[in-house]
C-alpha cells in the first residue's frame, strides 16, 4: 500500500486511504499535520516517535507522489489495540464491498479470515457481520439509486436528442446495464469515420464500482471517435453480447465492420452478433501477454528489442517482413517465436488480416475516458454518463470548428505524410505496362495497378493512403492524388463526422417527478444516527403496573418497616 519516495497516487483521496490502510495493517495511529487538495502530510501520534509522510503533487507531471517518508518507529507500535479504531464497521465495508459485489455469498467467517491474513486483524463473528450488512445495503441503496436516475435519463436524452438510443436493462439480480448513443455519433461514424470499431471494457479510476464498455472509431486525423458506451456493474460475457446486440440494432450500414479488441473482451460473442465482420486482436493485449512469456532472466534491453520484433511483425505488410520479425525472435528464444506463432497471426498481422485496420492496432479509449471524468470526487453513475456527453458534445464541436479552418482536399495529417512520401517517390524510376499497371524500382521492384489501387508493397491497401511507388506513378501520369486516397482521409469526409451536434440535457443536477410512481422508485435519503444520548425521552408505555410494598413487621400494605405504626 505504502512502498517509499516516488511511489504515485491518482489523488490525495486514494493517497488517504492507501495510509489508513498502512496504519491498520502496521498497528500504529497517526494524525494529520497538512491534509488539503495539493499536499498531505501525517505523523506518528506518539511523542517523539519520527514517522513522518509527506506527499504532493508533482510539478511536472501534476501527479500526487510521496515526496518524503521516514519509516522508522521508536514507539514499538504499542498502540496495536488503539489502532483498531481506525478499522471501523464502514472501513471494513468499503473493503469488502468489490469482493461482495462478485461474490454475494462471501460469509463473515472468510470475512475475518481475509482480514487476518491481510491487515493482521482479530475480528469476531459479529464485528464481520455488522461490516457485511453495511457493504450490503451501501451496494442494494447505489443500485436503487442508479435506476430510478437512469430511468429518468433515458428519457430526456432521447427526447432532447432526437434519433439516439438510450435503452436501460436490468435482470432479477438487481444487476443493470446502460447503453448510450447519440444521433451525432452513430451519424459521424456512418458517414465520416473507417468502418472500424474498437471494443474496450475498463474501470474508471474516479468510481470503480461501475464499469464500462466502449465502441470508438478513428476519424480522418486518427483521433478517437467514440460511437456509444455502455455503464454496468459487471464486465460478463452476457453483458457484452448485449452491448453488441445494442450496437448492432443502432446501426443502418450495409457493409461490413472491422472490430479490434482483446480476446477476453467482447470478442468471443461478435461472431454471434455481426457475422459478417471481421475480428482482429489488440496490439495492446497482444503485447501485454507477449511480455508475461518473458521470465526476469531477461534483460529490459533485450525485452524492448523482442517487443520490437513484434511490433513489426503486427505491421508487417508481406509475408516475407512477417517471417522475417518470427525469425529474429526465433534466434533469442524458440518458444517464444512457437508462442508468437501460436497466437493465430490472422487475427493480428497486416500480413495474413483480411480486414483493414488502416494501420491502427489498438485505441486510448482507457487514457481518453479516465481523463475525462474527474477522480477529485466519487461521481454517481448519472454523472459519469452525463460527464462524457458533456466531453462528447465539446469534442464533437470543438473539431467542427477546427475543421473549417482547412483548405487542403486532405486532413492535415494525411496531407503531411503524402508530402514526406512524395520527397521518396521522385528518386523511383517508374516503368510503363499498360495504362493502369506500371512497374517501379527501388531497392526492390513493385508492380502498380492504379485502377484497383494495388502495390505489391500492400502498404496502399493497409493504409488507404497511396505508397510511395503509387506517388511516383501518379507524378508521372499526372493524377490527381485525391482521387487515389481513401475517401475517409478526405477534409469532406471529416466534415461529415463532425456535422451533427449533441444538444445540451437541462435540469440533469435533479429529477423532478411529476407522477406518483416515479416518485415511488426514488430513494429517500440516507439518514445516520446522530453521536450521543438521544435529547428526548422515550413515551411511557400505556398501562403501568407497579409492585405494591409489603410490610415485613405487620404484613401490611403501602407501607414498609421503617415507616411502620404498628406496636409490636
């Protein structure tokens, strides 16, 4: 939780709780000296003990670090039994509430023993229970919440968005999934963006409690674009194939779609959903798991040059380039290559891929989304959806303006790279075949047939940007190279993405109910017991029996021996 100097946190708030939970676990009590937005510092409680923590945000990458920290105690950590308050009936809620969440059956006997064998703590059976029954309700209240304000949401984005789908889905086990997709996206992508979609699932680090899956698009200027998102509470196979079903049922195109994800995410059930597509693996995932393969006997310079062979091995745009990255790998590690080749090279390399991907392998939504939405306070799942239509909705104008601007027939940066290209191509001496088919020589001979814009290099029909053996031939023929670019490079076409806007959703703070049944579904709020002896006293029961005294000198009634009357 703690590691020392240089360790980085998202905020001071997961800093705060990363230290209450060191203190627990190392039985010690200690007490704020700074604690605001920018800085944080905490000391040991007892007197002339030197653990000291400081940490705060870093100037450069504005990132909140432990900037110093003394380790050492002298106090002995004699407060072990005093530093159990820390581990409150809601700490202990809070810790147990994602592993609830998963496991509904998680019993406060395994409660107790988790905590034991994590953070050193002796919890009885009913301490364990109280914190279970808290994480319980705090979950059971979240998802009650959650769907009386998304019930409410769906309607007033479809209503102030006329075209886009809004669809709310829950199942008997108070589980709900959100899908979300404006009329401004679905339209962008239809008519502006590559038939390519990235499917990613991931948690957002402002609420982990709620997930959520993404279908983006690369524009003309390789920006991600996304086209619809979907917020739930468990990243399950089910939940994704509804996602896909969602996706599929906005749709209006005719062609096909080139989807890219990892093979955990989404990608068993698309098959299912667009038969007709085609499905490509990560670049990301596939790296990710390639590094696993490599064991610490490995140096970090030897790591990055095999990751390097991979990499040109997923970009490879001819068998031979893609044999020849499998080969360098092979010399260093025989298993590795055999693992490389055991991954299905059709479902990741330009050289066997019968989709196009356009030369882009994996997509930022993870970076994008998390940017997004602000980790200084936990946003509920309203304002998490209503967060990225307000970022969408930003970005979907902000773009449109910027596009206006251009007076190229191609974006900016497709417009940049035919230019580099284009300082290649006039050193290529071009041969004529036929009046579409042309022979060009470099270090190797490429053969060109620009009627169905093909070059033996495929770097043309990979990218959907002309080579620059295509560039050399269109010099010569004088060609318009406009017309042998990918209509969705052009500026016309980006302005097309960007055209429609995602209109603005009044009184989102709150809903207001009109009807009786909507008003039934909202949760009342969460009300605490207040510190201390309740200030009124409690009502008298109705009937008030009274034990009548007896005399133990004369047996008398109403009376005892100390007030007795009766000579003896």
């Amino acid at each position: 939780m703690i590691t020392g100097v240089g360790q980085v946190f998202s905020s001071p708030k997961a800093f705060r709780d990363a230290l209450h939970k060191y203190a627990i676990a190392n039985s010690f009590m200690y007490r704020f000296i700074k604690n605001d937005g920018s800085r944080v510092t905490a000391e040991c409680t007892v007197e002339d003990c030197p653990w000291r923590i400081h940490a705060s945000r870093s100037s450069a990458k504005q990132k909140f670090m432990i900037k110093k920290m003394n380790d050492i105690h002298t106090c002995g950590k004699e407060l072990s039994k005093e530093s159990r308050r820390l581990a409150s009936q809601r700490w202990v809620a809070s810790i147990i509430k994602d592993k609830l969440r998963d496991t509904p059956n998680y019993r406060p006997k395994d409660i107790a023993k988790d905590l034991q064998q994590e953070y050193g703590l002796s919890l009885n059976y009913s301490q364990a229970w109280r914190g279970k029954f808290i994480a319980k309700k705090e979950l059971h209240n979240s998802h009650e919440e959650a769907f009386s304000q998304l019930s409410w949401f769906c309607e007033r984005i479809i209503d102030t968005n006329p075209g886009s789908v809004a669809t709310l889905h829950t199942s008997d086990d108070s589980r709900f999934c959100f899908f979300v997709t404006f009329r401004a996206s679905l339209y962008g992508f239809e008519h502006g963006c590559r038939p390519l979609l990235f499917l990613d699932g991931l948690s957002l680090k402002a609420n982990k409690q709620w997930k959520l899956l993404a279908a983006t698009a690369v524009d003309g200027q390789n920006d991600i674009y996304p086209v619809a998102f979907c917020v739930l509470d468990s990243e399950a196979s089910e939940n994704w194939h509804w996602f896909l079903v969602q996706l599929k049922s906005a749709f209006t195109l005719s062609h096909a779609i080139t989807f890219v994800s990892s093979s955990q995410n989404g990608l068993e059930e698309l098959p299912e959903v667009f038969a007709d597509s085609f499905h490509g693996y990560s670049e990301q995932h596939l790296i990710e798991n390639f590094k696993k393969e490599m064991d610490e006997s490995w140096t970090q310079e030897l790591k990055d040059k095999m990751v390097g062979h991979l990499k040109r091995a997923i970009c490879a745009c001819k068998v031979d380039e893609f044999n020849e990255s499998i080969e360098n790998i092979r010399i260093q590690s025989k298993e590795l290559a055999e693992w490389v080749l055991g991954m299905k090279p059709e479902f990741w390399s330009d050289a066997f891929f019968k989709g196009l991907r356009y030369g882009h392998y994996s997509s930022g939504a993870a970076e994008i989304f998390n940017d997004w939405v602000s980790t200084r306070y936990e946003p509920s799942v309203l304002q998490i959806v209503d967060i990225l239509r307000c970022k969408l909705m930003e970005m979907m104008y902000s773009r449109h303006e910027s596009s206006n601007t251009w007076t190229e027939g191609l974006v900016p940066s497709a417009n940049q790279k035919v230019q580099e290209e284009m300082i290649k191509a006039r050193s290529l001496s071009v041969a004529c075949s036929s009046d579409c088919v042309f022979e060009v020589s470099d270090e190797s001979t490429n053969v060109i047939n620009i009627k169905t814009r093909e070059c033996t290099c495929r770097r043309w029909q990979v990218t959907g940007l002309p080579c620059m053996h295509a560039l050399a031939v269109l010099e010569r023929t004088n060609g318009c190279i406009y017309d042998y670019c990918s209509k969705y490079l052009l500026t016309e076409c980006y302005r097309h993405a960007y055209s429609l806007s995602i209109n603005p959703i009044p009184d989102v703070g709150g809903p207001v109910f009109a009807d009786s049944f909507h008003a039934a579904t909202t949760c009342p709020p969460r009300t605490r017991r207040l510190a201390g002896r309740p200030k009124e006293k409690p009502a008298e029961p109705r009937i008030i029996i009274k034990r009548a005294v007896r005399c133990s000198k004369c047996q008398g009634l109403g009376h005892n021996k100390q007030t007795c009357k009766a000579q003896i």
